[in-house]
C-alpha cells in the first residue's frame, strides 16, 4: 500500500531487520531521533498513530513521546496499551499529558476508560473505545489440526504469548495434576519466546524455573514448551488445535489481552483469572472465570470444561460471536472513521480566524 508510512521504535541491541515499507527507525534512547521523525512524519503523512506504552518508548517512563507529537504538524491518535491501575506519580502526569497533546485517545477496552477517568483524571470525552484486533478465523473442529502438531488423541489446553513471570503459568503447573487424574490424555501447551526484556535482564532463568517445576511434578508426558514467536499462520494453527485456551494472568487490573483477544476470535473455550479484561470480555457465558483462583480451583474449572462437550462448544461459540466486533476489517473501520473526525476537526480549526481577529463579511 502506498498510503502509508511506518516507523518503528529500536531498542538497543535489537538490529531486527524491518521489512522495506519500514521508512522511519527511531533509536529509543536516541532523543534527537524524536523530533527528527516527528517533522518527517508531517511532511509525508496526513495523520500519525502513536502506540504508546510506558516500557516501549524511551525516556523515563516513554517521556520521549513528547518529542515527537510537538514535532507533528499533522493530527495524532494515540492507543494506550498499558494502563496502570496504580501508576506512579510520573507515570499518571505521562499518559494525563498525552492523552491532553494529541487529537484523540483510543483504548482497548471499557476497564481502561474507567481506570483513566477514575485515576488519571482523564476526561471520558477524549477516549475512544476500540477493541483489539482479531484476524477473521473460521470455527475449526481441533480434532483436525491436532495431528498436524503431533496432538491426537490429546486433550489440548493452551497458553500463548511472550514467556514472562506475570502469565500465572505457575498457578497452571500445579493445577495440572488434578487435571491429568480427571483427563489422562490432557495436554497442556506453552507456545512462545521469551519476553525480549526478560530475557535482557536474566535470560532464560525463568523458562528454566518452569521447566524445573514440569520435572518436579513429573508432568513432562503432559506439558509442552514450544519456545518460539509464532506468526500468524503458526499461531492460528495452535488455536484451533485447542480445547481450551487459558489467561491464568496473576496480574488482575490488566485491561487488554492480545492472548484472550485471539482465543476469542478463534472461537475457543477460555478459562481465566478475572483480571480486568477478562471479567470484561467474559462476561454473560463468553468464558468461565475462576473468582477465587487456586490450583484447585483452577483445575476444577478446567476439569468441568474438559468433561462436558456441550459446555465447551457454547461457551466457545458466545466466544466467537461476541469477537466478529474485533476482527480487523472491523477494528480498521472504526480507526478509519476516526481518522476522519479527527483530520475534518483539524480542517476547520485551520480555517477558523486567529483568536482576537474578527472576521467580517463583505
């Protein structure tokens, strides 16, 4: 497409090759990088869109985004992806003032707009709720994709998503020898890389604590890693190899999922934590949420699902269901329309007369 422009954030170390549409690298420690992009992004885009998350951007706290939307000549929309429930003082001033310098706000969820209003002193009127983007998958029996991946004949649970200490997969290992007495044939899948920060600071100590505690709880016939970033392709695969898809997040003010959105977009079974989204996205029959989660709690859920077809056929069809909302030419509609209102809003705030000037009809 010839209608856009796509710059990335480079942190150090990490010379990831981009693909040629890429046309913009900012250095994330590199300040000047900001403004320099910021006034190149004016000159050859109508509008900008800024994923903003405190850990991405450089600068304490992202600080550095500042750079680069006062170097904008042309309207920004900003999608938060993190939003604290309790951030610190600095942390609530960085999304506040965001928030307050672009043209419009997108959030992910109904929970992130509360939290912003509630402890961010944000006004509602300035967000956006757009829900995360799902890829439109068809309804996929798993029995037909299991073999493909060495699975059938298995009960398929799965996890997905960067390896980090905050997705509870702990809570999952010592649920699972409840799980395995009830459904011998039960497999519990842990699909992805770990996370680039983590693997920054300890390298792969983390990974190596899970798979101690697999080897402790003699689960090794029933747990896989599959340590790699899966792509789309590869992840729609594992997705419709699933059972059941579980968020077991220890975190429980996260307000948006690309997991949980995915699992839902798949039309799978999800048994969860309640953190935020969750409780959310899960509500009225869309999941089973565990209130009180303990490994065996958490196995009881599980083992109730396993055991009952038809519970697990409904709760992934209201899965499904609710997701055509979130698939992408959906969520790209609702960016496009406020791409819109927000370019149109700035076309007339250029053809109003300056402040103090009076304009006279003749």
């Amino acid at each position: 497409m010839g209608d856009r422009e796509i710059a990335v954030l480079l942190p150090p170390g990490r010379g990831t090759p981009f693909p040629l549409e890429v046309h913009h690298r900012i250095r994330r420690d590199e300040q000047a990088d900001y403004a320099a992009t910021g006034r190149a992004l004016g000159a050859c885009a109508a509008a900008v869109s800024i994923q903003f998350d405190y850990d991405t951007w450089g600068g304490a706290d992202g600080e550095y985004v500042f750079d680069l939307v006062q170097a904008l000549e042309v309207p920004a929309v900003a999608t938060l992806h993190s939003i604290l429930r309790k951030p610190t003082p600095r942390q609530r001033t960085v999304i506040a003032d965001l928030v307050a310098s672009v043209d419009a706000t997108v959030v992910m969820s109904r929970s992130a707009a509360t939290v912003l209003t509630n402890d961010y002193g944000v006004d509602p009127l300035r967000l956006n709720v757009i829900p995360h983007g799902v890829p439109d998958l068809p309804l996929a029996d798993p029995a037909v994709i299991k073999a493909s991946l060495g699975l059938e004949g298995r009960q398929v649970i799965l996890s997905f998503g960067l390896l980090g200490p905050t997705k509870g997969y702990e809570l999952m290992l010592e649920a699972m020898p409840a799980v395995i007495a009830a459904n011998p044939a039960v497999c519990y899948v842990i699909v992805g890389a770990t996370h680039p920060d983590v693997l920054e600071a300890e390298g792969e100590s983390y990974r190596a604590t899970l798979v101690a505690r697999v080897k402790a709880l003699k689960l090794g016939n029933h747990v896989r890693f599959v340590d790699e970033f899966a792509h789309r392709v590869a992840m729609t695969r594992w997705l419709q190899a699933a059972d059941i898809v579980v968020t077991p997040y220890s975190d429980l003010d996260q307000t948006v999922s690309g997991t949980l959105s995915y699992a839902m977009g798949a039309g799978r079974a999800i048994v969860s934590t309640p953190y935020a989204y969750a409780a959310e996205l899960l509500a009225d029959g869309r999941g089973v949420l565990v209130p009180k989660p303990s490994p065996k709690t958490f196995a009881a859920a599980l083992n109730d699902v396993l055991g009952d077809d038809d519970l697990r056929a409904a709760l992934g069809r209201a899965a499904y269901d609710h997701s055509r909302q979130m698939v992408w030419s959906e969520v790209g509609a609702q960016y496009r329309a406020l791409f819109g209102r927000v370019g149109a809003a700035a076309s007339v705030a250029a053809k109003a007369p300056p402040v103090g000037f009076t304009a006279i009809n003749v």
